[in-house]
C-alpha cells in the first residue's frame, strides 16, 4: 500500500471586508454632508379636518362621519375642485366598502 498524504488542516477565509459608500472617505475626513431639506408640500387636509370637526360639534355629534367630511371639502375647497375632490372620495369609499 502506498503511503497517504498528510492532510494539512482547513484554513479559515479571511474576513469579509465591509463594503463603504463611496462618499465615505469625505466623511471620514471629517466634512459633513449637509442634509437635504424636506420639501413642503402643500395640503388641506388640516383645514378639512378642522371644518368637519366643527361641522360635528355644531350638530353634536361625536363623529366625523362622511358627510361632514363632504360639506367641509365643499367650504374649504374652491368650485369645480370641490366637485373632483368629493367624486373621488364617493368613489373612494364606494370601492372600500363593497370590497
């Protein structure tokens, strides 16, 4: 029989190295980005809410239900937007629930 060759023990992978941004290096210099600044976006969902609630509390009910939600889009929004704005959310809320 012929001799075996010695097996030599298995050797471990060096570590994975972690890849970094590309930017990376900038910031370990010790720059510092500046942070983007949110853009405002404009809604009037505050002013709807706001003119629903009263609407609720003038005929003392505790919940805003669809309709006063309707007649404050109708206040706040202007003429053929309110019109839009409350055929979408009929059909809105047609969709939900007959799903």
């Amino acid at each position: 029989m012929a001799p075996k060759a010695e097996k030599k023990p298995a050797e471990k992978a060096p570590p994975a190295e972690k890849k970094l941004p590309k930017d990376f290096s900038a910031a370990a210099a010790g720059e510092k980005k500046k942070k983007k600044a949110k853009k405002s976006v404009e809604t009037h969902k505050i002013y709807i809410f706001k003119e629903a609630s009263r609407l609720a509390r003038y005929n003392k009910k505790p919940t805003i239900t669809s309709g006063e939600i309707q007649t404050a889009v109708r206040l706040v929004l202007s003429g053929e937007l309110a019109k839009h704005a409350v055929s979408e959310g009929t059909k809105a809320v047609t969709k939900f629930t007959s799903s």
